[in-house]
C-alpha cells in the first residue's frame, strides 16, 4: 500500500471577482486533487477543474471571468494560482487569488500574444511562451515577467520561418539551471522535439529530436527536480491514437524511453506525476473515444487506469496537484483549518 494524506481545508472560496464577465463560486482546494485547465467545454469559455484522483470526482474550481483558453497553470506559492489564457492568439497571464477567488490581470498586449505556457523562476518572475497567430506566418517568443509591475522583457523572439529552431512552443519547464525546456511543434520551420532556452541569453539548444518525435511531436512535459536528468513527455497523433506515447526523455544524452503507448493514451496533451511516482496524463477526446479523461500510470508496471472521464472534462490542457504545504497563504496545513483528515490508499497492481 502507498499511503498520502489528503487534507480537506476547513473553508470556502468566496465568489471570484474579476473587471469583466461573469465567475462562478469556487470551492474548497483540497491538497493533493489535481487542476486541470480545461480551454474551451464547448463554448471557449475556459474553467479550471478540480479532480479527486482517489475517487475521480469532478467540481469546478473556477470558471468566467478572464477565463477563456487557460493553457498553462502554476502556483506562486504566495495564495495565487497564475494562469495562462491563450485567448484566441492574444493571450493573457493574470492570477486567481485562493483565498478570495479575486482574478487579476498581471500581463497582456505588447509582447504577450497568445500564450502557451508559464513557468514561475526561484525569483518569482515568470517565464511564458506564446505564438502569436495574428501576425503572417506566425511566430513565437519567450519573455519575462514581472508579477509585480507587469513589465516585459524578450528573453528570445523565435521566426522558424527564418531559421529559428523554435516554432510553436506548447508546454515548458524549468530544468535544474532555471533554464527554458520546451516542447516544440514544428509550424513552417523549427524543430520537433524538445529545446533548452538559456534564460537569461536565449540562446536555444536542441535537448532532443528525431526517434519518436521524426513522426510525432511532443506536446506535454513535466519536470521532476527529485530526478534532474528525467523529462516526462507526452507526445501524439490526434488521428492515430496508436501513435500517443508517453515517454522519458534524458535530458543530457537526448535518450527517448517509451513509457507506454496506445491504450487509453489517445491525444495525450498533459502529464504530471505524484510524491510515488505514479504518472497522470491529461487526455483530450479523439478517435476511439468518446470522451475526454485524466489517465493514471503505475510507477511500478506500467497499468493504465482511468481516474475521471467526462463531465466538465472536454479540452483538457493543463493539469498539475494542489501542493501541500504551498500556498503558504491558505492556511490549509494549521490544525485549526482542517475539517477532515483522510487517508489515501491505493493498491499497487
């Protein structure tokens, strides 16, 4: 048996504000449910999911507001959960704060057009990504973040029209250094696979391509420090799901590993993994099946299991855990806020 604790917060998120549109009533974080950002349920207007991965019940933890396309979720560690809004290619990086619900707008326009992915830096500046789609042909960029005053800085300007090794960035993470990885689409140009961005030079380096990534791009990746040379990816073919894989990538040699394939992987387009190294895969709707589900697989043989399918989940694109003790903010580890106190159990196959 592998056991970890869930902990029940003893309160209730008020209704989230925002400067426009209408946001719904969130409820309790419970630390270690997972959030998935879902980008459009049918109507692009995005909501933020919250699943029991014990039980697979689905509640939605936020929804209206700035929320139309979240593609990428992270928690500050300071009571705010920053998302990034892909908005129909002009994009926005704003915050949810966890004790009032309250969204605010941290970044948009200038140099934020479309964004695809964000990562939080040992500083608290943020690294995002975004494809602009509104200039001919497209192209991307990496830039900085100031959370506090919302500045910009361009880290790099990407044109894989022009030789620019990146293309269409869709999911990233910090390495070891606080260096960019990226998992890359090629669009016109660039490279399919995985790329480090110097986060300070932009000077870009191929981590891996060719193997798997010669016939499928990466789309998902997940970052594990506790394994420094480790890179989880999901990559996958919408059209053929016996194409989706799960792999691990080293990020010294370039070494493609599959993890699995096929099964109930069919267009996997997030991953994450657990304190016991079980990994949980977001996977969107696609041929052969009907529904849109958040996967589990077993650290120790490998078996796949569906944790929660259907309900809010339509077009999931983010997915990471609510972190125990972070957000500092929450009160949720004090024993005067816990209401309930279970323990998890799940049995290794």
């Amino acid at each position: 048996m592998k056991h970890i604790l869930r902990i029940a917060a003893g309160f209730t998120l008020l209704a989230l504000t925002a400067s426009r549109g209408f946001a719904t009533t969130a409820a309790a974080l419970i630390p270690g449910d997972l959030l998935v950002a879902d980008n459009e349920n049918g109507t692009y207007k995005g909501e933020i999911i919250q699943v029991n991965p014990v039980t697979g019940a689905q509640s939605v933890w936020a929804s209206g507001g700035y929320l139309v396309q979240p593609d990428d979720l992270a928690f500050d560690g300071k009571g705010n959960l920053i998302v990034a809004d892909f908005e129909f290619g002009f994009g926005k990086i704003f915050s949810i704060n966890i004790a009032s619900g309250a969204q605010t707008l941290i970044a948009s326009g200038n140099n934020v057009e479309g964004t695809t992915s964000l990562a939080i830096e040992a500083a608290g500046t943020y690294l995002v990504t975004n494809y602009n789609t509104q200039m001919v042909p497209p192209s991307s960029n990496v830039i900085r973040i100031d959370p506090a005053t919302g500045n910009q800085t361009v880290v790099l300007n990407a044109d894989a029209q022009f030789g620019s090794q990146m293309a269409l960035p869709l999911n990233s993470a910090l390495d070891q250094n606080g260096n960019l990885l990226i998992a890359n689409v090629p669009d016109g140009g660039g490279v399919s696979g995985i790329l480090n961005i110097n986060s300070q030079t932009g000077a870009t380096t191929v981590v891996s391509s060719g193997g798997i990534f010669s016939t499928i791009a990466p789309r998902g990746i997940y970052f594990n420090p506790a394994h420094p040379q480790d890179l989880l990816v999901t990559c996958d073919d919408q059209s053929t799901p016996s194409l989706s894989e799960l792999l691990d990538v080293n990020i010294s040699t370039g070494a493609q590993k599959v993890l699995a394939t096929g099964g109930l992987i069919n267009y996997a387009t997030a991953v994450t993994e657990d304190s016991a190294g079980d990994i949980f895969v977001a996977d969107q709707m696609g041929t052969g099946h009907s529904s849109s589900s958040i996967i589990e697989i077993s650290a120790v043989n490998g078996a796949m299991s569906t944790i929660a399918s259907g309900g809010n989940l339509s077009t999931p694109q983010e997915i990471l855990f609510v972190p125990v003790p972070e957000p500092a903010s929450l009160g949720i580890v004090a024993v005067s806020s816990i209401a309930m106190l279970m323990r998890r159990e799940r049995k290794e196959a």
